[in-house]
C-alpha cells in the first residue's frame, strides 16, 4: 500500500511491542517498524500517563508482561498487600 501507514494492534498483552514487530515479519509482513505496533499493554500504559498526573503507584490486574511495560512508562507496580495497607 504505497503511501499509506499501517499499525497493527492485538489485544494480547503477553507481548511486548519488539515481540510483535518479530512475530509480524516472521510472518511475512515486511517494512514496518517497531513503532507501528501496539499491544493491549502498551495502551494500557499510555492511557495511564495520560490520566495520572505524576507517576504513582498502580495495582495492576493482569499478567506479568503488562506489569513489567507498566514499569517500564515510569509506575510503581504494587502488590494487593499494599493497596489493602492504604485502606
């Protein structure tokens, strides 16, 4: 499609968007970049920075990879003891 930019999304948030861009050129989709591809968890932690202020501390319900990109935008990823203590 020239002159035309694609972005690819999934709702698997297993993946990170490195793991996306491989899976996708393993399977035959050639010129794209990185920064074309979205996974659930890297939304989800953009929608975090744009709501939060500054960055927190989150409890986040989900796997260890969305946990981990979470971290990666600058939030503290606590456990349920510690939101249970605040309460």
């Amino acid at each position: 499609m020239k002159g035309k930019k694609i972005f690819f999304y999934t709702n698997m948030s297993k993946l990170s968007r490195t793991e996306l861009h491989c899976k996708l050129t393993r399977l035959g989709f050639s010129n794209i970049d990185p920064t074309q591809c979205y996974t659930s968890a890297e939304v989800t932690a953009q929608y975090l920075l744009s709501i939060v202020e500054d960055k927190k501390k989150v409890y986040v319900v989900g796997d260890e990879k969305l946990k981990l990109i979470v971290q990666e935008k600058g939030f503290e990823v606590v456990n349920l003891n510690e939101v249970e203590d605040r309460e």
